[in-house]
C-alpha cells in the first residue's frame, strides 16, 4: 500500500504539472486528460514489458510505477467526468469525439509501446 500511495503522489504531482502546462479551455476540449492518457497508455506498455519480461521480478516496483505513478497520472475519473461535463453544456459531438478519440488514441500508444520495448529489449514474444 505504501508503494502504492509513494506512487500515486508521484504520478499525481506530474499530472498537476501537465494540468498548469497544457490548461484545458472551459467549454473546450480536455487536452490535458487527453495527454496524459494517451502518453499512460504508452508509458505503461512499455512498462510492462520491462516488468513482466525483461527485468527479473521485484516485489514493489509494479505497485509503484504501475499501479501508483502511471495510476495516478493517468485518471480515468477525470476523463469521464469531463465527457459528462461535455454532455451536459450541450456539447455531445465534442464529448463523442473525446471518448472515442481517447479510446483510439490510447490504443496505438499501446501497441507501439509493447512492440518498441519488445524490440529494443531483444524480447520476442507474439
């Protein structure tokens, strides 16, 4: 748990420096949350790759950097209140094009992190 928590702290803070570089507009889109995401999703693929397949296992580096740093630098719960935030002002195209975006967005990062981290490990797996 204190892993976990030492984590998030880090991972929050680095959000909170995102939030003051890259400010979402008040009736805009939510660049931020969307960075932060789609840069987690990257980040954590590669990630795991290291952890699961490359680095021998240590107890408390995946709750750390995982669950506590990418956790919470990443959110989810803002993500979805801000597309609920988009609906109620009336901006349901921009609410779609954020969730859907997010979903798209965040999945090439994904896939491009686990074959990058396979290749420059040398790891060779499906």
């Amino acid at each position: 748990m204190l892993a976990i928590a030492a984590g998030g702290a880090v991972g929050g803070s680095l959000r909170l420096g995102v939030n003051r570089v890259v400010p979402t507009p008040t009736d805009g889109f939510p660049c931020s949350t969307f960075a932060e995401n789609v840069s987690g999703c990257l980040l954590l693929a590669v990630l795991m790759v290291y952890l699961v397949d490359v680095w021998p296992p240590r107890r408390y580096l995946r709750p750390f950097l995982g669950v506590g740093v990418l956790g919470g630098f990443t959110t989810f719960s803002t993500f979805t209140n801000e597309a609920r935030v988009l609906l109620q002002d009336g901006e349901a195209g921009l609410a779609l094009v954020y969730v859907g975006g997010s979903v798209l967005a965040g999945s090439a990062p994904t896939a491009i992190g686990v074959r990058l981290a396979r290749r420059l490990s040398g790891v060779s797996r499906p």
